[in-house]
C-alpha cells in the first residue's frame, strides 16, 4: 500500500469537518478495523473486477489515502482502517476509480460500526461534444458579507446534477462540460476547497467554467469572489430547485427572488440572515441591495458559515442523488 496526500483543505473544508465533528459523538480510539465491500456497476448492479479502491481518511486539518486494493473477480474488496489517528471527529470513505472518476462510498466515522458489505456503484464514461446545458442546479448557496473597503465579498456552492446511468466527459478536455454566469463586476475570483479540484475551475468573461467529468450522482463547484457597491444581482442561468443566501453583517434594502427563511440555526450573534427561493426557472434572477452593519465578529465566522452552507449542501444532495431517475 502506498498512501498518497492531498493537500491542506481551505477554511471552507475545515469549518466543514470541525462541523461534523461536533455532532458525530464518535469515539477518541478504536482498534482495527476491516472494510469489506464490493463494487458495482451502476446501470445494472453488476460486479466490477479488478477496480482500483481507495481509502481516505479525513481529518480537521487534511485527507490522506492510507490504504488501497483492487477488487477481485467479483467485484469484492478488503480494506484496513488502522487504530492509529482514530481522534473524535475522523471520518472514512472509501471510492473506486473507473475512467479517470473517483466514486465514493458512504462516509463513516472512526470506531463506528461499518456497513456490511460497503457498496460503490461505478459508471461508464460517455464522450460528448457540447457542455451540458439542462442540467439544473440542485442548490446554491451563497454567503454575502460587505467589506470596509465598498465590497461585497461572495462565497459560492454550487451543486449541478448529473445524468442517471451516465459519466460525461467533452470530447476535447480542454472545453468545459459546463458553465454558469455570475454576476456583474466579478473580481479577485477564486475556486475553494469543497468541491471540483481548483485546476479545474477557471472563470470565463464572467463565466464559472469546468473542466471535469460529470458523474451521475453530480458535481460540487465551490469559488469565492468580490462585487463593487451594495447591489448584487445572480442571474439564474440554469433551472435552480434551491437557492439559499446567507447575508451577513448587514440588512437587506431589497430583495428579490428569495424569502426570508428561518435563520435559528446560524451561529448566535453572527448578524446573520438566511433567504431561500425554490423551482426557480432557468433566465430569472435573484437580487439583493444591502445596508451594511458593522461585524460583530471576524472573517473566520463567515467560514464558519460557508462551512455550515457546505455541510446543508451534502445532506441534501444526498437525498436528491437518491431520487429515481425521471
């Protein structure tokens, strides 16, 4: 087994995981423990031999693959999980790679009994020569907070559904299989940890693109940039089930598009405030002008809340990735 390293996750990812952490009661020590799963295929639950599957293991400050394997000729595989760093708060998954994509399993966490067996449904690839453009958006979810300097400074996730039965790839690896507009006045732009790799992201005459494939259970894009003045307008390019802003450290003058939404479970004291908008059709928009408040805390509270947009986003894609095709 080789282990392999990825590199420090951003302050999105740990508010993320330091979230999950709080709530998974998960205890300090284990002792070892196996993984025993299988690896299927997702059209026809057929088994895959000869997958290559990797264990990460994650933790507040990095993720690591600490153990790997191929499956056997049916489809079957066995993977370690030491009781070294077995900390409260680890968490475990493992994924199968088939066509340069990476399918992930169900997340555990250290110490807590494992599924049995551990299933990973893997897809064929399909070449495509276009970008996908009737995928909707399942959820984005922004957080607004206006700076000292005029700005409005955004933070972005976005999660775009796949296609049932399918991995879609372009063609030509250098054009994006999807994009989405933002608004007017982008700047000091850059992609966030949380989502699709920072390689592939780029911002394109004011376009978000990526270049990725796109599995079917989806693709995550999480990126952060800056706006001039105290208006902020997203154009809804594509059909959006859920689009949820996070205003922080100000009031809103005008609003459009959204409601005002529950916003009890935010941090107290953060002068925070939630709106929601649901089955918002493709070529709508959704406004806000706000009246900015002094902050009663520092930027690492809005990563906080980033984090906590990120840990809604997961839990309710989960759910719509489980939906039946249409």
């Amino acid at each position: 087994m080789t282990a392999g390293r990825w590199g420090p996750m951003s302050r999105a990812g740990l508010a993320a995981l330091l979230l999950i952490a709080l709530e998974s009661g998960a205890p300090s020590t284990s002792p070892a423990q196996s993984l025993e799963g299988v690896v299927l295929a997702g059209t026809d639950s057929s088994s895959v031999p000869a997958a290559m599957v990797l264990l990460h293991r994650i933790t507040a400050t990095a993720g690591e693959v600490v153990d790997s394997t191929q499956t056997d000729a049916d489809g079957r595989f066995s993977l370690t999980i030491a009781p070294a760093d077995t900390a409260a708060g680890t968490l475990y998954a493992a994924a199968a790679v088939r066509g340069g994509v990476s399918y992930f399993g169900p997340i555990m966490h250290a110490g807590v009994e494992t599924p049995d067996p551990y299933l990973i449904f893997v897809y064929e690839t399909e070449r495509i020569a276009a970008p996908v453009e009737g995928n909707a958006v399942l959820l984005r979810h922004a957080v607004v907070s206006p700076t000292a300097h005029g700005l409005l400074q955004v933070a972005e996730v976005v999660d775009v559904a796949g296609v049932p039965g399918r991995a879609l790839q372009r063609e030509d690896a250098s054009e994006p299989i999807w994009s989405m507009e933002l608004p007017a006045g982008v700047q000091s732009w850059s992609p966030m940890e949380g989502g699709l790799a920072a390689e592939a992201l780029s911002l394109v005459n004011g376009r978000v693109e990526a270049r990725a494939t796109l599995p079917p259970s989806g693709m995550r894009l999480s990126f952060s940039y800056y706006t001039e003045g105290s208006k902020l307008e997203f154009p809804v390019e594509h059909e959006t089930e859920r689009f949820e802003v996070i205003l922080v450290g100000a009031d809103e003058k005008k609003l459009s598009g959204l409601r005002p939404a529950d916003s009890s479970d935010l941090p107290p004291g953060t002068a925070a405030k939630r709106f929601v908008g649901s089955e918002l059709p493709s070529g709508s928009r959704v406004g806000l002008t706000v009246r900015s408040q002094p902050l009663s805390r520092g930027p690492v509270l809005i990563w906080a809340l980033i984090g906590s947009a990120l840990l809604v986003a997961a839990g309710l894609s989960a759910r719509a990735a489980r939906r039946p095709a249409g």
